[in-house]
C-alpha cells in the first residue's frame, strides 16, 4: 500500500516506487508531458498524484517501452 501525505501526495520515489522504476524515469515522465507535479512538498520537491503516476504509467505501457526512457531489462527485474 502507498502511503500518500495529508493531502494525498506522492514524492517522486514513492511515484517510482509504486510504478516500479526508478526516481529519474519519473523525471523522464515529467519531462515527456507524461505526468505532471500537482504540488511542492515543504523542501521544495514535486508532489504527483498516485491517480496521475497510474495513467502515466499506462500510457508508458501503451507506447512500449522503448519511448518510455525505461531500460526492459530493469523492468523485468522489478517485475520479479
């Protein structure tokens, strides 16, 4: 189970972890259109929505891996 802030927020690494990747694909993502911040947390770093890491997610599975940044091969070792 994810656990989210007060107002139901993920950090990157809680993104990356509930997505299986890891942080810098979560960037990626970012940096693709992919997935947006939805906040700031009180240090300054971006907040997602675990709603909006699951759609980004699909759409990451949609085009295939190869446009998403993931490496397959790390992929099938978090799957494991």
């Amino acid at each position: 189970m994810l656990i989210t802030r007060g107002d139901g927020l993920v950090t990157c690494a809680q993104a990356a972890e509930s997505a299986g990747v890891r942080p810098s694909t979560i960037r990626s993502w970012v940096a693709r259109g992919w997935l947006a911040r939805r906040g700031l947390s009180e240090r300054g770093h971006p907040l997602y929505d675990p709603d909006d890491v699951a759609r980004a997610e699909k759409v990451v599975k949609a085009n295939g891996l190869r446009t998403s940044g993931v490496d397959p091969r790390t992929r099938r070792k978090h799957a494991a």
